[in-house]
C-alpha cells in the first residue's frame, strides 16, 4: 500500500457545489448523446457514426464500380480520422449498414460473412470487404462541390461534412432506431419509390397533410416483408403525430400433404426478429404444452426463410393454430414508431410524415443552391482564362517575343495586353502545342458554352419554380432506379385486416384440454389433481388441514373465489399448481387483504347466473361473465360493511330461492323478487331477530326442494308440502321439515 495523499492545502482548493457540478457534467454527457451519437438527421437520415463511415468509405473512393477494401482498412480509417470510439462499434455500425435483413436499401455492398438473419454475428473485420452501394452514392452526391459544411474533426487536422447531401429519402427509406438521454426515436424504414411519389405531390402542393400522403405511401415497407394488421385509421394518427406502433405478422401459408394431411409453413418473419430466437421461444413453448394444436417445429431455412409447423392433428384448424402462435410468440410483432429526429442538425423534434418530407426537400433545395453557386464560380474563373487566352491570340507572336525578351514577363504581359494576374499565369503555363489554330476554335467553343450555363444557373438561382422543377427531376431519376419494377424497389410487406378473433376460443388453442379435479383446503392451499376424482377421501392435507371444497372442471376452464369482504377473484385452471403436493396456498396468486378469508371457489361457467348473499341476509343475483376479474386484485362485487361478510354464491339456475338462518327459519320465494345487479349491497332476502344467514341455495319448485342429511341421503320435499314455506322475500319465515339436518346447510 502506497502512502495516502494528503488533500491540496485549502487556499489551492475550489469548492464546487456538487448540485450544480453534477448537472452541468449530466447535461453535457446527455446533448452528446443526443446531438453526436443517438438521433438521426432529418435531411439525411444518418447518425454521425454512419455519415463517418460513409464520408471514410469515400475518400478510400470505394465507389460501386470499384473493388471492395478490407474493413479493418475502413474502420481504421474511421477511428483514426473522424470517430474516437471503439472500433467494434465502428464495425457493428458498418456491418448493419450491409445486412439486407436490417436495411430495406444497404449502403454498404460486404463481401464476406456479414451475419444473418439468425442472430449470428460477422465474421471479424480482417476477414470482410466492402464498398459503397449506389445508394450511398446518392447520399453523397455533390459532396465536392459545397454543397453542404463541414466542421473540423475532433483532433483539427481533417474536415467532415455536417451533412450529407442526400439525394435519397434515406431517413424514412432505411428507418433508424436509437436511445438519448431522455429520448428514443424508432423509424421503420419505408419504399423508396413511393417516398419519392410523396415526395413529387408535396412540392406540387406543400400544403398536404400526413393523411393525404398515405395515399401515396400507405405503410412501412420492412427488409424482412410479413404483412402489416394495424387499422388505416391507427396508421394514419402514427403518421400525423410521428408516434405510434405497427403491428405485422409473420408471412404464412398452408402445403397440402395430401391424404388430408397439411403442413403451416412461414417463409417472412417481422422486422428485427432473430429467427433463431424466435424459434427457440415456440420450441419452449411447445415443451411448456401451451401449444397443443401444434405437433413438431422445424427450421428448413436456407437462404429464404422456411420454418415448418405441423399440426397435432389433421382436423385442426389452420388459423386457430397460427392464432395461438401469433398470440404467444414473436411471429407478431409490434413496431413502434417514434419520428424523433434533429431538425436543422440541432434541435430534437418529432416529425410528422409530411415534416419529415419536407424537411428532406427544403435540403435538397438548399444543396441544389449551393451547387449551383459552386459552379457558377467555377465557370467565372474558367470565363476569366479563356477570355484572356482569346486576346492573346489575336497577337502570338508578340505575346512570344515578350516571353523570350523580357525579365519579367508576366508584367508585360499584364501591361501589355491589360490582362489579370490569373490570365497572364494560364497564358505562360499554355503549352506551345496549343497554340494551334484548331485550339483557338474550341476555346471560342468552349467559351460560348460556358456562357449559355452561366445564364442558365442564373435563372436558375432567380426563380424557385425553376429549383423545384429541378429538384422533381433529380426524385424522378431516384425513383427510375429504385421503381417497384426493380428487384429492389418492389414493395415487400403487404397489409391486411386483423382477422376477427372474438368468435375464437383461444384458450382452447393455447392449453390442452383435460379433466382436472380442483381441491381447496379449509387453510385456503388449492391444487389440481388430474382426471375426475370421485374419492374425497383419497386426498391428503398438510398437518391439521382438511378439505373445505373439491370440484371437477378442465384445464381451459376458469375457476372463481369469492372472499369475505365481497371481492371475486379469477383463476386460470392451466395455471394451478399439480396435485403430487399440497399445492399452493390462493393467497400467492391473489392480491387479498389480510383480513379477508376465503369463502368459496367454484368453477366459471360462461352465461350462468349465480345468487350472492352476504352473512346479514342481503343478496342479488349476478350475471357469471360479470363478476369474472381480470387482474389478480379481483372485482368487488358484494359490498359489506360492519360485522356483515360475504358468504355464499350459488348458482341461479331456479324459479324459488330457499333461504336458511342461523335461527333455523327456513323461507322459499320466487327469485324474480331479487334485483340482478353487478354489484352492490343487494336486498334484504330473509328477517333475522338475532344471527344472520347461515344457507341459501336456488330449485325449481315443480322438482320440490332437496337436501342431503348427515349420513349422504337426500330428502325431497314435494312442491305441495311446501306450501308452508312458501313466501316472499324479507319474511322471517318457519322451522324446516322433519329430516333437514342440524347443520342448518342443505349439503351437497
């Protein structure tokens, strides 16, 4: 251990308060992140370390028509010149620029192993090549000739453009993902071609709407294809707002085996799903057996997709299965769009499909400006040659004699002949060679040409008519190239309605149907045994725990718990825990208060109506699909209040209700006296002195009411030795008949 260093004595010190310290460091990290790393640029859609890579690319004039130059050449390059980071990011960057799969038009035409649509990673830069592809090209258009700024690199010995002039709609054509500080932005790439048709109507009328361009470009075009299944109207507030999400499926159909026998095969997955993975998750889940209409996966891919999913079964449904994959795994995938963008290069703004356009097409003008600037000085400066070589050669030979004669001829010649300095410079560089007769001819050639484009590029400059004019034919020409008859141009991913699930049982599709037994201890630890399980005496319990309730349903079914302070609670029958232990207590599955007890469970039967009491004898009846809760904090159905409790909900499937007290009176009366409501207090159903409510349960009355006793008999009382009994609802009512069990329950 070294000797510790002692503080800087207190006068050299500066106290800074760490607050401000820490937001001023904060603040900077996160424009960096936002201004040089993580957003694009609305005018050329590129990220600084992508216009790097391009601007490095170039200057090696790796151009289409050239050979490809190793990576390492390039990303050395890169690291060296213009971008101080990591050179693997450098690479990452620059293999994602080649992949077909990630760019819907690649700027980077690899040759080598530049990953796959698998997940799998590029081989490593000292074993790949690359150059630019025409799109790249495009996008650097007019880069010598001014047409945008450049800014010192970061160690002041180079320059990099801004900008790029970008002749191609690469922000909307190649999308861009990325995460600041405090703001994403996500892009789904577009087709090109239709890009440009938007393109070519907005400079005719700026005034369109996002909504009036779909028209033109109605959705996102992915590398990968699948089909799109948002709604136009969802699209459409995507589009206005720069925000939203495109749902898109996998591209699927069905191959007839013949003999009835058919296989799902998918051939397009969505955009930025690795196939490897996805496939890894549906294998998992088909070993979790949540998928039971399927019977064997299977990756066929070459180098197009083809991924085979056979049925458990020939007379399953095709879309019932696909549905449940969909519905499970990424074969549908939600792609957000978030148009967040640099506008001017400064400033972080979500764009509208129309802005973004526009944005790109106020660029383009500005470049077509300052090209056209950058030649008219060219033509100014070869004008001043030329006119200076035509005086001249009006008197060659005195223009030799002061060349041979005089010290200084360049003076004489100026003084001579009035010529500039730039004039009398050319004049002595001419060679002797040109100073044929036909020379003279192709100046004067050459000067009228020059002329006729000067005045050209200055009517050009002077009405913005003429730019636009200009800059529609330049779209025109990108979109020849790019058009839908070209291999690459030609929309990908198609769009489609959502198909109308509602009417489809999906549960079905998602878990095996099976008989379950489901026991519920006295202590509230629930579990499912298989099959139906007529022997309650078979089942075992923890310590001093008993049964409470045993019931038979299935695995698709749902099974409903009512506890004491009114709440339902929903359990999905697949997801209750096997019967080899004691299961787990409901309590872990459900948000329950710790004061509330478990009262009741009971298997959900759909269209059902079931009677709810509370302990002080006040009910209703509710409708089954009413009370069914879909998060684990349950529904409040029946509301208590003081020392009442919620007691009891059995079914309603009768005309009379009878009702017992603790008091032993019992009272039966028709259940159309009680209200049906969703939830409440409900109404008062039986008088009590003292006590409250101890059973209910609903019959019909031409069947008689029945009980089971003790010892497992049934008793029935006719419906005309009822007439005792029989009253309306709120009525304290009598003794039960000779036989009804001690307990005060009408058992079963």
């Amino acid at each position: 251990m070294g000797k510790p260093v002692d503080p800087p004595p207190e006068d050299e010190a500066e106290r800074i308060d760490l607050k401000s310290a820490l937001e001023e460091r904060y603040l900077a990290y996160a424009l960096s992140t936002i201004m040089h790393r993580a957003l694009p640029d609305a005018r050329d859609g590129l990220k600084p370390v992508h216009r790097r890579i391009l601007h490095a690319m170039r200057l090696l004039r790796l151009d289409p028509g050239q050979v490809h130059k190793k990576c390492a050449r390039i990303v050395g390059d890169v690291i060296g010149k213009f971008h101080p980071h990591g050179d693997q990011s450098v690479y990452d960057a620059l293999v994602r620029l080649a992949q077909d799969f990630a760019q819907r038009y690649p700027l980077v035409d690899g040759q080598g192993n530049f990953g796959n649509i698998d997940g799998d990673n590029a081989a490593a830069y000292r074993y790949t090549e690359a150059r630019m592809t025409e799109v790249a090209r495009l996008l650097l258009d007019g880069l010598d000739e001014d047409a945008v700024d450049f800014r010192e690199t970061y160690n002041g010995e180079d320059e990099e453009p801004i900008v790029l002039p970008a002749a191609f709609p690469n922000l909307l054509a190649n999308g861009s993902q990325g995460i600041a500080v405090g703001m994403a932005t996500s892009i789904p790439p577009h087709n090109a071609a239709e890009l440009c048709d938007a393109a070519l109507y907005l400079i005719q009328h700026p005034e369109t709407s996002s909504e009036q361009l779909m028209t033109f470009v109605p959705g996102p075009d992915f590398p990968t294809g699948g089909i799109i299944v948002e709604s136009r109207e969802s699209m459409a507030e995507t589009y206005r707002t720069g925000r939203g999400a495109f749902r898109t499926r996998a591209r699927w159909h069905v191959e007839d085996q013949g003999r009835g026998t058919w296989l799902a095969v998918v051939t397009e997955i969505p955009y930025m799903v690795s196939k490897g993975r996805l496939i890894e998750k549906i294998a998992e889940l088909l070993n979790d057996r949540k998928l039971p209409l399927v019977a064997d996966l299977r990756d066929e891919s070459a180098e197009d997709i083809r991924i085979v999913i056979e049925p458990r079964a020939r007379n399953v449904d095709a879309n019932l299965m696909m549905e449940s994959l969909f519905r499970l795994s990424e074969l549908e995938a939600r792609i957000p769009m978030n148009m967040n963008v640099l506008t001017g290069g400064l400033v972080p703004r979500v764009l509208g499909l129309a802005e973004a356009l526009r944005a790109w097409l106020d660029h383009r003008r500005e470049v077509l400006q300052r090209r056209s600037r950058f030649r008219l000085g060219q033509i100014d400066r070869r004008l001043e040659i030329l006119r200076g070589l035509l005086i001249v050669y009006l008197d060659l030979d005195r223009v030799i004699k002061i060349i041979r004669e005089e010290d200084e001829p360049k003076l004489e010649l100026m003084k001579v002949f009035d010529l500039t300095e730039i004039q009398a410079n050319a004049i002595l560089d001419t060679r002797l060679r040109a100073l044929r007769k036909l020379e003279e001819m192709q100046l004067k050639t050459e000067l009228d040409e020059l002329t006729k484009e000067k005045s050209q590029i200055e009517d050009l400059l002077a009405s913005e008519a003429t730019q636009w004019k200009t800059i529609a034919w330049d779209i025109r020409q990108v979109k020849k190239s790019f058009g839908p008859e070209t291999t690459i141009g030609k929309r990908r991913t198609d769009f489609a309605d959502m198909p109308d699930t509602a009417d489809i049982d999906l549960t079905q599709a998602m878990v095996e149907r099976e008989p379950i037994t489901v026991v519920i201890s006295k202590k509230g630890w629930i579990r499912a045994l298989k099959g139906h399980v007529q022997d309650k005496s078979s089942f075992s319990f923890k310590g001093d725990d008993a049964l409470q309730t045993a019931f038979f349903t299935e695995t698709t079914a749902k099974v409903l718990v009512l506890a004491s302070n009114g709440k339902v609670f929903t359990l999905d029958a697949s997801k209750l825990p096997g019967g080899r232990g004691f299961g787990d207590p409901i309590r872990l599955m459900i948000e329950l208060e710790e004061a509330a007890e478990i009262v009741q469970a009971f298997p959900y039967r759909p269209g059902t109506k079931l009677l709810m009491a509370t302990s002080e004898g006040r009910g209703f009846v509710a409708a089954a699909d009413d009370v069914v809760a879909n998060t684990r904090k349950g529904r409040q159905v029946l509301n208590v209040d003081g020392k009442a409790v919620a007691m009891l909900a059995v079914p309603a499937d009768g005309d009379h209700v009878a009702i017992i007290g603790q008091n032993r009176k019992l009272l039966c009366f028709p259940i159309s006296e009680v209200a049906e409501m969703a939830r409440g207090k409900g109404v008062r159903l039986q008088r009590y002195k003292d006590g409250g409510l101890s059973d209910a349960r609903t019959f019909k009355l031409a069947d008689g009411l029945t009980w089971l006793d003790t010892s497992g008999r049934t008793w029935t009382v006719a419906q005309a030795d009822l007439i005792e009994w029989l009253g309306h609802r709120a009525e304290a009512g009598r003794l039960p008949p000779k036989g009804f069990p001690k307990s005060n329950t009408f058992g079963g």
